[in-house]
C-alpha cells in the first residue's frame, strides 16, 4: 500500500508542477489566451495540490502507526 501511495505522490507532484508550468506560460502569453486559461489552470493546481497533500497524510499516517 505504501510503494502504491508514493507512486501516486510522484505523479500527483509532477501534475502540480505540469499545472503550474502551464499557468506561468498562459500568463506569460496574456491577452485572451490569458483570461480564458488563467482561472481554470489555478483551481486546477489547487485541486491537484490538495490531491497531493491528501496523498502525504495517507502516507504519513500508515508510516507512524
């Protein structure tokens, strides 16, 4: 169950970082590529770091009990 819950870690991490990669490169663009992206890519990457928190508690949990 851990080896399970540290790969979903891994890919959770790496979806926050493709997330934010996004973000910064929607911002970058700005315009309207920007105000249609800009919104939708940040509750994304909450969503995504929340994801991966839950997964760290999970992990932490099962490690110190």
């Amino acid at each position: 169950m851990q080896t399970f819950l540290s790969i979903a870690l891994g890919v959770a991490l790496f979806a926050v970082l493709a997330v934010l990669l996004s973000g910064v490169t929607v911002f970058a663009r700005g315009g309207e590529t920007n105000r249609r992206w800009s919104l939708r890519l940040m509750n994304l990457r909450v969503v995504t770091q929340a994801v991966a928190i839950l997964i760290l508690g999970l992990l932490m949990l099962l490690h110190y009990r």
